[in-house]
C-alpha cells in the first residue's frame, strides 16, 4: 500500500475558475474531518471545499454543493486509482463565471487530484501490530537492549509514573513472548494496528 509523506498542495486554472488540491497524510475518520473543518475555515470564502479521504477506519467523499457525482467521486477514484491509502483530499474551488459542465467538472476535479498526486512524495506502507511494553525507570537498559536484540522498532515513547514503549516487529516476532520471561516486570500488551512506512 501507498500513502504521501507529508502534507502537499498544487493549483490548476480551468476557465479562470481556480482549483486548490491539499493533500493530507492521515490515519483515521476523525483526523480527517478535523482537517477538512481547517480547511474550510482557512478557506470560508471558497465556493467549494470538496473532499476525498481513504483511512484505517474508512473512506468517504463529499460533493459541498457542487452537481452529484461531479467533485468527491472523482477524487475517491484518483486516490483509489493511485493505489493510496491513510490520505485526505480536499479540493478548494474559487468560481470564475464560467459553468464547466458536469463532464468539464468531473476531469477538473481529477486533474487537481492526480497533479497534488504527481508532485507528492510516495511512500509504501504496510499494516503492523503495535504492542505497548510498560516498565520500572531502572528497566530502561534492559527494555533497550531487548528492543535492540530482537529488531524492533520503537515507534513511541511516554515517561510518566512509568515509561511506556510502543513497538512493532517488522519480521513478525512474538513480541509478547520476549517479554515474558520479566514475569510482569516488563510486559507486552497489544496496542492497535497501524499502517507504518515499509522499511
């Protein structure tokens, strides 16, 4: 699977109406909509704010006024079409007095998509299980060097009244079965699933 490294956006005219294509990585529903609402705050006088979004939790489209069909579908089949996942599009449009059409709607819209597509830097990503290790301050070296011993990679870390590891195997090791020899005093327990770059 695919998804962009980092935030993106480009710009195309069509009969001087202008189209803005913002491409966001993102992982989830909720992350998405929180975007587009920034979006549509950042551009409160746009005569459209159209969406596309592929993530863990789901997908969906929205047209924002424009003729069924015309704006989100289109945008949905560029993100599927380019085999991209955990991505947000939103296409932002200025009108320039001159109807486009249905069919002239439909190609702007992709054509915004697919150039924000081109310009962006492509990652492979694949679906890992996150396991969050939980451990003693003075456990520190030892949590290092187990991490270190088996291949794992450490995607986050929490110091509070305990520190807290989130890591995934990228070999599938049984990452619960490593820990289990601390009898309790490390442990391993599964997290959630997360799509991570490939390696």
């Amino acid at each position: 699977m695919k998804t962009i490294k980092e935030p993106i956006q480009s710009e195309i005219n069509v009969k001087k109406s202008q189209f803005i294509c913002s491409l966001f990585p993102t992982r989830t529903k909720a992350e998405s909509k929180k975007i587009i609402q920034e979006i549509n705050r950042q551009y409160s006088d746009a005569t459209h704010n159209c969406t596309a979004y592929i993530v863990s939790d789901g997908e969906g489209f929205d047209d924002d006024g424009e003729p069924g069909g015309t704006a989100g579908k289109p945008m949905i089949n560029v993100l599927r079409k380019n085999e991209l996942h955990n991505v947000t599009a939103i296409v932002t449009r200025y009108f320039g007095g001159i109807k486009l059409g249905a069919g002239g709607l439909v190609r702007a819209y992709s054509k915004s998509v697919m150039d924000a597509v081109g310009n962006a830097e492509i990652l492979e990503i694949e679906e890992y299980e996150v396991f969050t290790i939980t451990f003693e301050y003075s456990d520190i070296k030892t949590a290092d060097s187990e991490v270190r011993n088996n291949n794992l990679d450490v995607i986050d870390k929490v110091y509070s009244d305990k520190v807290s590891y989130d890591v995934v195997s990228r070999d599938s090791r049984d990452i619960v079965k490593i820990f289990e020899k601390y009898s309790g005093k490390m442990k391993a327990v599964f997290k959630n699933k997360q799509f991570l770059e490939k390696k």
